[in-house]
C-alpha cells in the first residue's frame, strides 16, 4: 500500500488450517496480541494479523490468516484439474478427477492456463458459491 512505508525485507503468508475448536485463533491471539480468550467464537470466513520477527538480522513480516477451516460451511474448495492443453501427457482421467473430487465433496473443473479454457469459470463458481453460501 501506498500510504504505509514498507521496511520489513520479506512477506511471509501463514495459513492456518485444521478441525473446528483445536485452538487456531486462539494461537493466533496468543502470538500476535498476547490475549486467550476462554471462550471464543468461531472463527466467520478469515482473518488475519500481522506480525514482525526478526531471523538473522532481516525483518520478516509473517501475515497469518486465521480461517474457519474444513469443518465449517463457509469454506468453499475446489479441486482444479490444470493443463488441459497437454493431451498427450495426461496422467488423471476426467473420471477419475470427478469421483475425487465427489468424494471429498469439492467442486470439480479441467482447465488450461495456457488456452484460458475454464479459467474464469474456475474462480467464478468459486465466487458465485461464496456468493451462495453468505446471501
Ligand atoms: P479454532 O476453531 O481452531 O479457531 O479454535 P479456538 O481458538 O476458537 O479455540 C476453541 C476453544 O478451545 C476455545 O474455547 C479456546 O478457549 C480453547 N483453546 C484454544 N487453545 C487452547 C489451549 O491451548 N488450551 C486450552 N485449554 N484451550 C484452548
Ligand atoms: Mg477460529
């Protein structure tokens, strides 16, 4: 951002995933704030916080996302299946993709990053189905 002077040398993104109740946010807090709180709220969507660690000398920016998980319904994965365009080489089967994909419950889609077929419509129904899920 143009209003905040960047001094830190990396970003780091730090993800944090995992059952419902295990403690995430609460790591979070812990870390980034020094607070715990007894009973907290399930985590809606994502947050996150930043933090500043020093290693060796070089200051690291870690930004750590909090997120509600697998376990909650707000959560929408999608398993990609990408370089359609390489015929030849295809090592997965549309079928077998699918009954993955099924049995994990995600959403499926093929697509080639090379022709752009399937790619808008990869982060659309990802977006139409968070969409879905908040309206
Ligand atoms: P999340 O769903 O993974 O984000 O879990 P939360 O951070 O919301 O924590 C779920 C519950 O476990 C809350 O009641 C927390 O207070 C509690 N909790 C989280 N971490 C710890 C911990 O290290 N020790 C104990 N005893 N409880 C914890
Ligand atoms: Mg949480």
């Amino acid at each position: 951002c143009s209003e905040e002077e960047q001094t830190e040398d990396y970003l780091f993104k730090i993800v944090l995933i995992g059952d419902s109740a295990v403690g995430k946010s609460n790591l979070l807090a812990r870390f980034a704030r020094d607070e715990f709180y007894p009973n907290s709220k399930s985590t809606i969507g994502v947050e996150f916080q930043t933090q500043k660690i020093d290693i060796n000398g070089k200051e690291i920016k870690a930004q750590i996302w909090d997120t509600a998980a697998h376990s909650d319904m707000n959560v929408v994965t999608i398993l990609v299946g990408n370089k359609t365009d390489l015929k030849d080489a295809r090592e997965v089967t549309t079928a077998e993709g699918k009954s993955l994909a099924e049995a994990q419950g995600l959403f499926f889609i093929e697509t080639s990053a090379l022709d752009s077929s399937n790619v808008s419509s990869a982060f659309r129904t990802v977006v139409e189905e968070i969409y879905h899920i908040l309206s």
